[in-house]
C-alpha cells in the first residue's frame, strides 16, 4: 500500500512514512479510518499488554479523572498510587519496595541514575558517580538516560551533550560465544579501571530489549553481575521497561535468574498503553536512609505520582491477575517460538530466533554460516516491517544489532490476551513478509 505524505500540521519521528490514521483497537487488532484491521503483534513497541478497548481500564480513568484529574504529588497523594503500590509491593522483587512514580522509560531511567547517586551520598560515599552501563542497549531518550544507553546511532549526534559513562560488551551468545561468567567479568574490569570508590551503579536489560532483540545470557551471568556489584558495592539497577509485567513469562525479567536488584525501573505495559507511566522501586531500607541523611530525594516531575496514571495501572494490573496472563504469555510465547522455528527456522536469512515469553525477535542476516549482516543502508528490517505492515500486521524492528550500525532485527511481542489461532496469524503474515522481501 502506498501513502500519501502527510500535510498537516504534525510531524513525526519517522518521516517519510505517511502512516495511515487510527480508529479504534479492539483486544488484539486495530482498525484505521477505510476499514483496514491490523493484528497487533507487537503491542505497538511492546507496550499493549492487556489489549486493546478494555472497559476496565477506561472506566477506571474516567472515574478518577471525573473525581480529580490533577494534584501535585509534593502536597498530596492519591487513593490510587497508595492501592497500586500496595499491590505492587507483593509482586515487585524488593523487600518494603516504595514506588516513585513518573511518565515514561526516560524518566524512570533518569530517575533511578539519580537515586542511586543519592543512595551512595547517604552511605557516605560522596565519590560515587559513574553508572556503567551496556554497548548495544537503550536507555532512553533524555541526555543522563542517553548518556548510559548504548545504541550508537541515537548517540551519536549528541556526544558533546552527554556527561559519557563507562559502558562494557553485552552478553550476546549468537555472534560473542563466551559464557556467562566470563560476559560478566567485564563489569570487574570496568568497576577496576574507573576505580571503585568511583563507580554508583550498573544499569542493564535483563533480557535485552529492542537494540539486541530478545537476548537472553546464559544462565551463569546475572548471579555472577550480583556478586560484582555486591563486592564492589556497587548497586544494580535492572531496567525492565520493556521486558518487566509479565512479557517474559514471569513478573519480572530477572526472575527467570532469582537475582534481586537495588534498584528496578519499568514503564511499556505498566498501564498497557491507557496512560503513559513508569516506576523506579527501590528498597524500603534505601529510601529510608535517603529521608533520614539527606532529607528528601532530590527529582522531581510536574506529573509524578499522577492518580489517573496510576489508577489505570492498578486496573490494568488487576485484569493481568484475574485474567492469569502472565501464566498466558509463558504458554503462549514457548508456542510462538515453536512456531517461528518450524515457519522460518530452514530460511536462509534467518540467522537466529530467540525469545522468551511473549517477546520474540528473529535476526536477519545475508549468511547463515557467517553471520554477515546486511549493510545498513539496505534498511532489511525496515522493508520487512513495511511488507508486514501492509499485509496487515504490527511488528517491532530495529538495526545496528550485530557491530552498533549494521544488523536487522525484526521483533515481535503481541498482547498477553493473544491465543494460539492468533499467534499462528501473526507468524505467517511474518512469514510472508519475509519470504516476499527475501524469497523462501
């Protein structure tokens, strides 16, 4: 399908594609203004978790916005941040975990750099500043949260604008085949260099999200990273913005290791796309030592703790309970990845398939047996998303995965509602896509 360039007043990250103009979702597919459906695999970028025209959902927000829509967060708070934390703090691997709440995965990233800077301050650690982070990650897009991201081609253009931070090689078994230990050991090395008494916090993806697509480490990585940071101490803040409430089969993505963090941050399907929110959790311990050393914490935002936000997240938590979702994404995602391996394992450009609950990435590439990416500038994931898009399907795509420039993802992460007739759906349109951009 073609479009027509747009002319209106609006502009929009991707330019010079003229999107069609939405009309309404309902549970996993949207609708555009001729009629058109489109089967929502990914969730937009894995943010829709419990589908599309929830009432619930709706109805919470039209509640809490008809009794009070707004109330600064520094004078009062609201019936329900304090139920959401509540039931936050049952699931949410932190002990007495408190819940900051603010708008986006740049903000709660930006948020928990500065709290684990204050941490450190209140344990008399005054030195401690840097946050190392992760080559081939993506943190957000406000300059501290883009000082610790490392996707080259959204740095790039701001590198005189960022105080830079250490960043060491991720995991990445498919082209860097060490264990998990040895992966790991690079943050010893990076904590020794920048020197200890220097260093605040590490901060990565425990499953990594849309740089890397859906990569996992090895199970010998994320108890040896504890150890570091516990004998360095050095806090580690686990960034489940896109992998956390329940995409990856369980809560949170670190528990498919039973490694706790300090600090967690997480935003994408916190209000399943109703509203736009975020949280940084910390320890109960932590927040109570920041109080007690420093007085307050020290961040702020116009719509932090809002209680329309988090309403719509309490209810959007609710259905995922009631409804077992997280139970769901884990049956149906091992039933996706069976079914990408049967579909388009053979295909000679499918290099690997990787995932885990319900978020799944295939990794596109010129040769099998090399490993060669394709050159950016054939733009593969981009022209494979554009066919699905066309046929009628959602995807999630990404390059740079394979050396930060080159490399072609193509990801997908439906909504935990999703059932097995529609992940059989989704995987052909893909494969359709696939084999019309590529030949079978």
């Amino acid at each position: 399908m073609q479009y027509t360039h747009p002319q209106g007043h609006v502009f929009y990250r991707k330019m010079g594609f003229a999107r069609p103009k939405i009309s309404h979702g309902e549970g996993i597919y949207l609708f555009d203004d001729t009629g058109k459906r489109y089967i929502d695999g990914s969730g937009g970028p894995l943010v829709v978790n419990v589908g599309h025209g929830r009432t619930e959902v709706v109805e919470a927000i039209a509640k809490q916005a008809q009794a009070v829509a707004y109330a600064h967060a520094i004078m009062f708070t609201s019936e329900p941040a304090e139920q959401f934390s509540a039931e936050l703090a049952k699931i949410v691997p932190l002990p007495d975990a408190r819940f900051y709440y603010l708008s986006s995965g740049s903000e709660v990233v930006e948020a928990a750099i500065k709290l684990a800077r204050q941490i450190q301050m209140a344990r008399g650690e005054n030195c401690r500043h840097l946050i190392i982070s992760r080559w081939r990650s993506y943190h957000g897009m406000s300059l501290g949260a883009l000082s610790v991201s490392g996707k080259l081609g959204m740095r790039q253009p701001f590198l005189a604008m960022v105080h830079d931070m250490p960043h060491i090689a991720p995991p990445y078994p498919y082209r860097d085949p060490v264990s998990g230990a040895e992966a790991a050991n690079r943050l010893e090395s990076a904590i020794l260099a920048a020197g200890q008494m220097n260093v605040a916090a590490f901060i990565a993806e425990p499953i990594s999200g849309a740089s890397l697509g859906a990569m996992a480490p090895t199970d010998d990585y994320w108890p040896r990273i504890r150890e570091i940071c516990d004998q360095y101490g050095v806090l580690f803040i686990a960034d489940e913005v896109l992998v956390g409430m329940g995409r990856t089969g369980k809560w949170w993505g670190l528990q498919h290791w039973n490694v706790q963090p300090d600090i967690m941050v997480t935003s994408k399907g916190l209000a399943g796309g109703y509203f736009p929110l975020g949280f940084v959790a910390a320890k109960g311990s932590d927040v109570e030592q920041i109080r007690q050393t420093l007085g307050d914490f020290n961040h702020g935002g116009t719509f932090s703790h809002h209680a329309v936000g988090t309403a719509a997240g309490l209810a959007t938590l609710r259905i995922m309970q009631a409804e077992n979702l997280v139970e769901n994404a884990a049956n149906m995602g091992a039933y996706l990845g069976q079914q990408l391996h049967q579909t388009l394992g053979d295909h000679p450009n499918v290099g690997d398939i990787r995932g885990c609950g319900l978020f799944w990435a295939l990794e596109i590439v010129q040769d099998r047996v090399t490993k060669e990416p394709f050159p950016v500038t054939r733009h593969m994931a981009w022209d494979i998303w554009k066919r699905a898009f066309d046929l009628g399907l959602v995807a999630y795509y990404s390059q740079g995965c394979a050396d930060g420039t080159n490399g072609d993802l193509v990801m997908l992460g439906p909504p935990l509602i999703v059932n097995r007739e529609q992940v059989d759906e989704i995987v052909q349109l893909l494969a359709t896509a696939v084999h019309a951009e590529l030949g079978r």
